[in-house]
C-alpha cells in the first residue's frame, strides 16, 4: 500500500530506512531513494519497469551538502550562486570518499547533483540528512508526473510513500550541464535556459555526437555508459582460471577471482553490486571476464542491458 503523507519529517525518516518516497520538485515529482543504499536505488529502478540503468540525479538542501560528494570548479561555484536551489543540474567529478552508491552513478566517476527549490523537497531534504537520489516519479516511457495524484496512477502499490506537494510549477525537467570536462556541455535543456547559464559561464557547447564525427568525452566509453577495460564474456557455463568471475548463485569452480553478484540470486541486490563487481574484476588483472546467466525477470533486463553493453565490442 502507498500512503500520501503530508509530514516530511515521516517521509525523511522512510528515506533512511531505505524506503522509496516520492516527492514535489519544482520540476516534476520524483521517486526519491537513499543514494548511498544501492538496494534502495535499485529499488527506483524495479518500480519504474526501468529496462535499463541511467545515472540518476543526486538531490541536496543545499550546495556545501551537494560539495560534500562532487568536486566543484569555479563554474559549478558561480552556477549554484546563480541558480541554486532551482532546475539545474550539474554533473561534476564525484569525490573518491563520496559516499553515493556506485549504482546511483551508474558506474560512472561523475555525479548529477542539484539542490531543488519546492519548499516540500527542501524541507524534506534537510530532514533527512542524506544525499536523495530521484529520476521523475513514472513508470518507464510514460510522462513525467506532475501532482501527486499522477504519482499515485503511476506507482501506486510500488513504493512505500508520496509526500503531498501540491502540483509541480515548472513541469519540465531540470536542465543537466555536465562540468566534468573543460567545455561545459548541455546534456539537456530544462527549466534554466541555455542562455541563462552563458551569462554566467560564457559559451555552452552541445554534446558531441559519434556520428558528426565528434570526439567522445572518454574515448572507447558512451557519455553515459560505464564499461570494464577487460573482455566481458557472457552466459558462461565454464571459467577458465585466468579469467574472473561475476556469480550469480554457486559460482562456478576454477575462476582466478570471483565476485558474487547474489548468492541468494536476489535480482535486487545483484543490481546494487553489479557496478561494484565489474569495477572489482576489471582490477583483477586477469584475461576477461566470465559472467553466469542472470535469469529475465523484474530487475534481469536492466542488468542484462548493462552486462551486454559491457561485452559488446568497441570501437575505440
Ligand atoms: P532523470 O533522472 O530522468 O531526470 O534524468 C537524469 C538525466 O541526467 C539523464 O539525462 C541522465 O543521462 C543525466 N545524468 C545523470 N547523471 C549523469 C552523469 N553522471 N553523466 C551524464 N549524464 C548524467
Ligand atoms: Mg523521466
């Protein structure tokens, strides 16, 4: 059963306890987790029918909060000066001790971190203490939700609560800048216009594209796609003992290195350790890496969709 609750201090405190709550932006609403509990987050990813996993934005009360798992530049200073708390996301480097689940970045070593401006998420956010992470509050491929009774037809049954805001003011989403490298680069537009942050910045460029035969921000990797360096082989039945391994469930004998994606084959805490493991055995310094079947259901697309991605071949 989802409540709709009108107390934020009884929403922050489900937000610790790793619940999934939804919540007003001045966007939209979002599905808001525990970014430093990858179960929780992977619990966003389940209740969306989430195919795939995209990094997720980092919610904040304020910008010193946001400054405690990113590093920011003088850009990122004179941005969150200007448009903070409002509908703007930067994505900066996060900090090695940054304390967000590897699966709330998607594996990636950046982060999206915004500080909203509804008083109902400020107010939640404070509350709770923790960094929030929170894509929009519907299913997969459906429209964002923009009072709390879209989130109640879209997720009602699958997450633990909705805090009542009141309807959404701006309605679409926050712009995403990414600063992570020398240009700063609009992933998309949203509710701070492009000429806005020029003002601020000076010039913004648009994201390179591979077919334009513009150069990629890491070579060999998409902007938002993390892959290990080592060959992934898929759907093994043998390990070799020069290869590693990701288990799911008794893992298979002779591997040089295993990592355990669930024992217990839980799709649930395989998706809050797949970053994890892949960062692990990519650093075994073995020949590839072998990964068991990892069966269709609930969250097994979504981490079948990453484990392809990961075995296709690259390019560059
Ligand atoms: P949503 O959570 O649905 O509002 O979408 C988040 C947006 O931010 C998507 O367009 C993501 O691709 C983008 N995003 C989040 N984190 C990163 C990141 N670390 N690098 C690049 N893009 C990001
Ligand atoms: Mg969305």
């Amino acid at each position: 059963m989802t409540r709709l609750i009108e107390d934020a201090a009884e929403a922050a405190a489900l937000l610790r306890a790793g619940e999934l709550v939804a919540f007003a932006t001045e966007t939209v609403y979002g599905l808001g987790a525990d970014a430093r509990n990858g179960k929780a987050v992977a619990g966003i990813f389940e209740a969306k029918g989430r195919p795939h996993f995209n990094p997720l934005i980092c919610h904040f009360p304020d910008a010193e909060s946001a400054w405690a798992e990113v590093h920011p530049d003088e850009r990122a200073r004179a941005l969150a000066s200007a448009f903070w708390p409002g509908p703007l996301t930067l994505v900066l480097p996060r900090r090695a001790d940054s304390r967000v689940d590897l699966l709330t970045g998607a594996g990636l070593d950046t982060l999206a971190v915004r500080v909203p401006s509804h008083p109902a998420a400020r107010e939640l956010l404070r509350l709770a203490g923790i960094p929030v992470a929170a894509p929009s509050a519907n299913q997969s491929g459906r429209v964002s939700p923009t009072t709390s009774a879209h989130v109640m037809e879209e997720l009602s049954g699958r997450i633990a609560a909705v805090l009542e805001g009141g309807d959404c003011e701006v309605g679409v989403e926050s712009t995403v800048l990414d600063l992570s490298g020398t240009e700063a680069v609009l992933l998309r537009p949203g509710g701070v216009p492009q000429e806005a942050i020029e003002a601020v910045i000076g010039p913004v460029g648009r994201p390179a594209s591979p077919e334009a035969g513009g150069a990629l921000r890491s070579p060999g990797m998409m902007l938002s796609h993390y892959a290990p360096a080592l060959p992934v082989r898929l759907e093994a039945t043998v390990v070799a003992p020069d290869e590693a391994l990701l288990a799911f469930g008794a893992p298979l004998e002779g591997a040089g290195a295993v990592f355990q994606l669930s024992a217990a084959q839980d799709l649930r805490e395989a998706a809050a350790r797949l970053f994890q493991g892949l960062r692990a055995l990519d650093g075994s310094g073995l020949r590839g890496i072998a990964v068991m079947p990892v069966p269709g259901g609930g969250l097994g697309p979504a981490i079948r969709d990453r484990l392809d991605r990961a075995a296709a071949p690259r390019d560059a």
